[in-house]
C-alpha cells in the first residue's frame, strides 16, 4: 500500500494541544518531513488513526516491543532510539507526578 502525502501540518511548537514527548516528537518530525497523514501513517502500521495522533500529541506513551519494531521499521529510526525514547517519556511522566504530590 503506498502513502499518500499531505500538504503541510500545523506546527505543534505553537498549539497547546500537544504536551512535549520524545517519542511524539520523533514520530511527529518524521510525519512532517515525509508530509504523511497520520491515517495514512496509521493504515501503514495497521493501527487506528487515533493512536498514531495520541502518540504525537504525547497522549500516550507506545510501550509495546511489537509495536516499537513495527513502527521502527517503518520509519528508519533504530529501535534502541525508540525504547529510549520510550523510557525517557516514562521516567518523566514519573518525576512529574512524584512532583505533583510534593
């Protein structure tokens, strides 16, 4: 199935929507660069359109190996810098909320 490409995305920089991860922030840059759709994107991967905009807003936090590789190999980007990636959103969304209730 080939991807379709967009025109252009907004610049997530200057929307409150979006909270900052890097996993988001990796995923987000190569839609941007590739002018993907995340349904495009996502019909890749074989996963919901909402999953993939959850993750590049950084609403959610993909945690699973399978998914990871899948979306590795899709992208380029090396696994170990996903599962980094990964796991600095998570020791953030920790500290952040060990800090809430201080």
């Amino acid at each position: 199935m080939a991807m379709r490409k967009k025109k252009s995305r907004k610049d997530p920089s200057k929307d409150s929507f979006y909270r900052k991860t890097a996993i988001g922030d990796l995923l987000l840059r190569f839609l941007i660069k590739n002018k993907l759709t995340n349904k495009d994107f996502a019909e890749f991967l074989g996963v919901d359109e909402s999953y993939i905009s959850l993750i590049t807003r950084g609403r959610r936090i993909p945690q699973k190996i399978s998914f990871l590789r899948r979306l590795s190999q899709a992208t380029g980007i090396h696994l170990d810098i996903l599962q980094e990636a990964v796991l600095s959103d998570i020791r953030n969304l920790k500290e952040a909320s060990l800090s809430k209730e201080s």
